[in-house]
C-alpha cells in the first residue's frame, strides 16, 4: 500500500509542489539580497554590502542587517537593520496596512551638487504623466496607514555647495496614521538635535481629516543661525546667533484658510548681522506671549495678532550716517496686523506700552547726538494703506527723562530737559496734531558746553532755562 502511494501521481505532484514552494521560501531571500544589491550598484553604489536579509511571506515581515554603500571611499548610506511588517488580508480591501517599519543605527547622506545623491544612489529622473480623471462614483483606488514608525539612533546630514546640515534622531516614533481612519489624528515623538541645538517635539496629526489640524508642543535650544548664513547671501554678509524656542502650535487648514497659532517663549541671543555698510549687535531678544498667523490662498491676504511682550537688551546698530545704541528695549500689548499682497492695502491696528532705557544715538551727517536716560510711552495706534489714501490714527502718553540733544562740534547742548512729558497727544494725519499737555523740568535751550565746564552753576547760563 505504502509503495502504491509513493508511485501515485498526485503524490509525486504534491510532493514536487512542495519541494518548488520549499526552495522559494529558502531561496526568496537570496533572491531579494541579490537584487538589491545590483539595483543600489546599477545605481551609483560603488560597493554595496548586506550581511542579511530575512524574509517571511506568512506575516509579511522583512529585516534587512548590515547595509553600507560606499561611493567615492566615502559610506554615504548604512545601517545597522531595517524592518518592514505589513499585513496581507487588508490588501483585500485595497489598504495598505503597515504594521510596523523599524530603522536602528541609521546613517544617511544626502549631497546636492552637480547631481542629486541621496544615500549615495542617483535618482532616476522622473518623467511627469497626466492625471487620471475619476469618474462619478468612483472611489479612490488605494489607501495606506502605518501603526508604528520607529526610528532609532538616526542620523540625516544633507550637503550642498552652500550648507552643510546635520540631524540626528536619538527617537523617533510615529504611530496611528490611517488614510481610512481620517478623522483620528497620529502620534509623533521626536528627541533628537539638529546640527548641535537639542529638539523636542511632541505633536498630534490629522493630515486626512476633513480640516486638517496639527498640534503640539516643540522645544529648541540654542539653534546656531551662523549655520545658515550661506542662505541668507548676498542679502547679508553675516548671519550670527543662537535660537531658543519653546511653547505650544497649532496648525489647521479650513478652506481657503490656514491658520497658525503659537504660544510660548522665543529668544535670540547673541545677535550679529551686517548688511552692505550696517552692522548690527543684540545680546538678546526675547519674545514671551501668543502670535497668530491667517493666510487666505484665494485672498492673498495674511492676518498676524501678536500678544504679549518683547524684550530687546543691549542693542547697537552702526552705519555710516549713524550710530544707535539702547541697553533696554521693551513692548507690552497686542497688535493687528493685515496685509493684502495682491491689492498692496495694509492695516495696523496697535495698543500697549513701550519702554526705553540708555539711547545713545550719533547722528554723523547732522553732527548731532540724541540721548535720553528712560522713555514711556503709551500707545494707541491705527493704521490704513491704499492705494488711493493712507489714514493713520495715534494716541498717547510720553514721558523721557534725561533727554539731551548736542551739537559736540559747535560745543552747544541744543535742549535738554531732566523730564519732559507730552499729555493727551493725538495725531489724525500729516495735518492734525494735537497735545493737551506739555511739561518740563530743568528745560535749557542753546546751553553751551565750554561755558558749562569752565563757569560756576550760578553763571551757567543757557538762551532759556525753565526749573
């Protein structure tokens, strides 16, 4: 009986069946190793090396050990392994379900040249073909989703003839993104740095969602801008400074609208820019409070609300004409601001505090100097620019104290006053201004300077003097 069964036909069949399956599983992996291997060569790789490659067709798990590509004796691509999980039966349905992809110990480079090479491997140019129209009724062909992306110990250095850009992912970890699944917005956790600032990012996304929403919370410290300079020529012959950023965003897309909503603090420190003849240094700069941004696509127009307060400490700015100088710069209140690119109207509308402490400024073509040693003032300003009128609107409040305005080669002190105050000040236009008030203390008009050094208090005399 047994050797009846072992001659029959269907045994041999299945077993040949069996043995041709046997030898695909085996040798499926080979098959694919060897692939890409002359794929990623074929490519621009010079020398590609995987160690391993295993794959199960039951779970629809790949795993990829040891890539490098060197190219030029340099290994602009490599990694320690690369997992890819999907799942078969949603495929049934014409969903792409990625269950998992995993890339640890990841090096990329990405040189942008003469040629673009990214991880070593030229790109095949590709070739733009027409869009199929859908028909009524017809629904779209694929839908893909990914449960976890997970990336470990990665790092990105992109290269160009004007930067040289570093990231690195210490973690990485997306989870939850589903095409079928729209209205459920993705995970995203992200520690890493980039070049040497340190950056967390914490964030929700719906980027399927009937109105789009991102939101989350990032983290910047001390971001190099001298790393960008080369970005910023001819415009500016230097770019320097460090960039600290920390609070919460909001990004949504409604209609026509993209909105953009960020609470928290930005600071610059360390400032340095200089442009043709003007050179500028700022210790620092801080912004601590919401900003709103509207962008209409239809419109063109974009609406910015800022609330909060600005800090400018030990600011100088020097060209040619003339020198300024302050140690303390402040704003506190909230501004509006609309800008039509398309029809040039534009739109201020601005209320708060301003405060100033140590100007120093050195007009070199009028030979005078302006200082004072504090300013308040409290403002209200409205602001409309068209193409036929311009309308602008401004109430306050000054205060200076310590004010002096010299003419040091005519040995002359114009004016100063210990504190001078302007109440009620309202202008409407070029043509309307108004004060309800105007006060001084210890006013001189036209004081000379050598008779101040050389003469007692009492001969001390100016043009006009007022306690």
């Amino acid at each position: 009986m047994n050797s009846a069964l072992l001659s029959s036909r269907w045994f041999r069949i299945t077993t040949l069946i069996l043995v041709i399956f046997l030898g695909i599983l085996i040798g499926l992996p080979y098959l694919i190793k060897q692939q890409a291997q002359r794929w990623l060569e074929d490519n621009g790789g010079d020398r590609v090396e995987i160690r391993d490659v295993d794959f199960n067709p039951f779970t629809a798990e790949l795993i990829l050990d040891d890539l490098l590509i060197e190219v030029e004796d340099q290994q602009p691509l490599h990694f320690d392994s690369a997992r890819l999980e999907l799942e078969w039966l949603p495929l049934l349905n014409k969903h792409i379900d990625v269950q998992a992809v995993e890339l640890q110990g990841f090096y990329l480079l990405i040189h942008n040249e003469d040629i673009l090479r990214i991880g070593g491997i030229l790109l095949p140019a590709g070739e733009s073909e027409p869009e199929a129209e859908e028909k009524p009724g017809e629904t779209s062909a694929w839908l893909a989703g990914i449960h976890t992306l997970a990336l470990k110990d990665f790092t990105l250095v992109y290269h160009d003839k004007a930067l040289d850009q570093r990231v690195y992912i210490d973690s990485l970890v997306l989870s939850g993104l589903k095409q079928w699944d729209p209205e459920v917005p993705a995970q995203l956790r992200y520690r890493g740095a980039v070049n040497d600032a340190a950056v967390e990012l914490d964030a929700e996304l719906a980027p399927f969602a009937q109105t789009p929403i991102h939101k989350g919370t990032i983290s910047i410290d001390k971001l190099s801008l001298a790393d960008f300079e080369p970005l910023a020529k001819p415009a500016l012959a230097k770019l320097a400074g460090l960039l600290t950023v920390q609070g919460d965003f909001k990004v949504e897309q409604k209609g026509d609208d993209i909105h953009v909503i960020n609470k928290g603090e930005l600071k610059l420190e360390d400032i340095g820019i200089e442009q043709d003849q003007i050179q500028l240094s700022n210790r620092l700069m801080g912004w601590d409070g919401s900003t709103g941004v509207t962008l209409n696509t239809a419109s063109s127009q974009i609406r910015v609300k800022t609330e909060g307060k600005l800090t400018v400490e030990d600011i100088d700015i020097e060209h040619e004409l003339a020198f300024f100088k302050n140690r303390l710069l402040a704003w506190d209140g909230n501004t509006d601001l609309t800008l039509n690119t398309s029809s040039s109207q534009t739109s201020i509308n601005s209320t708060g505090k301003l405060t100033s402490t140590g100007l120093a400024t050195d007009l070199h073509a009028q030979k005078l100097k302006f200082e004072y040693r504090d300013l308040e003032l409290d403002l209200v300003l409205s602001y409309r620019d068209s193409q036929s009128e311009t309308d602008i609107t401004v109430n306050s409040e000054l205060l200076v104290t310590g004010l002096d305005l010299l003419a040091p080669e005519k040995k002359v002190d114009i004016i100063s006053a210990e504190q001078l105050r302007l109440a009620g000040l309202e202008i409407k236009g070029p043509e309307h201004v108004t004060v309800e008030k105007i006060s001084a203390d210890k006013l001189n008009l036209g004081r000379f300077l050598e008779q101040q050094e050389s003469a007692s208090e009492n001969e001390n005399r100016a043009i006009f003097h007022a306690e």
